[in-house]
C-alpha cells in the first residue's frame, strides 16, 4: 500500500464553479499531488493554474476526502489517497484544459448543474459543502 497526497480547488466565479472535462467524458474538479516543500494550498493554487490556466485566491480551507484505488502501472498495488480542498475564487473566467494531462474542456458551470456533473460522490459533496460556504460569506 502506497500514500498519496494531493490538493485541488472549488473556484468560484459569481454564480459557477470550474469543472475539467477528462478525455473519457468525465467532470472533476481541478487537483494534483503536493510536491516537495509546497503546502497543500499552494499546490492547489498551483495545480489550478496547471490545469485550467485559471489565477485564483484562496477563501479558506474546505475538507479532505479519502479513496483508494489500484494502479496498474504497479502491479495492481493499492494507493491510499487523500485529497485536500481549498475553496478559491477566481480572477476570471478564461479557462483552457491542459491537452497533455487528459483535459479536453474547463469550464465554468453553473452552480445547479455543478453537483449533478461532477463524476465522483466525494467530490459532489465537496462542491456542495462549497457553494454553502461561499453563499454564507457573500450574505455576511
Ligand atoms: P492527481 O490529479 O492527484 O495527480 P491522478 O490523476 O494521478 O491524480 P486520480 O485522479 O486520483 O489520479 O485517479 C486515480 C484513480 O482514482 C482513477 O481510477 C480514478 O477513477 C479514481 N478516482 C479519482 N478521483 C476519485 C474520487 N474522488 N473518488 C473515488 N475515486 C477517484
């Protein structure tokens, strides 16, 4: 069994939030792994811009989630991964998918759809968890 750290980002803009469209038709949210002396936000901001070309702010910290799943690459090995989440706004709303890491779209979406899209249960709880934090401080 293997560890597996990552980090990624809600972002917000108004009223929608960056999806990444995988070349399998999939929907995810924006993350990859910490690297080497980076704390898990400024992975997560730096993977945002990695992947979508999107510059954010941080708000605050959101949640982790937990999942596990086998590479092939390794034999099958069981990785243990957690996933550290950041919600973000962005400075606009321009998005272009990084080609060489499977992205075929970025998009900005519609908070109502955003749930309903995402591929992953963790992740729609993420975005949910989310857009509640983000209408919370826009009321204060
Ligand atoms: P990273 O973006 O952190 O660099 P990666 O692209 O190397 O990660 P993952 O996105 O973790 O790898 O995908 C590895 C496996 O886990 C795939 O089979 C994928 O379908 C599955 N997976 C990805 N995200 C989730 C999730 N939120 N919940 C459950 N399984 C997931």
């Amino acid at each position: 069994m293997r560890e597996e750290i990552s980090a990624g980002g809600v972002v917000v803009f108004g009223n929608t939030i960056l999806l990444l469209k995988k070349y399998n038709g999939d929907w995810v949210l924006p993350k990859g792994k910490v690297e080497l002396d980076e704390s898990f936000e400024q992975t997560a901001i730096r993977e945002v811009y990695e992947e979508a070309s999107v510059k954010v702010d941080v708000i605050e910290y959101l949640d982790k989630i937990h999942y596990t799943y086998k590479n092939n690459w390794e034999d099958n090995n069981v990785i243990n991964k957690t996933v550290y989440w950041f919600l973000m706004q962005a400075k606009s709303m321009d998005a272009i998918p990084l080609k060489d890491e499977g992205f075929i779209d970025a998009k900005f979406t519609h908070i109502d759809r955003c749930v309903d899209l995402a591929k992953y249960n963790d992740e729609k709880k993420i975005i949910e968890k989310a857009i509640k934090k983000y209408n919370k401080i826009s009321k204060d």
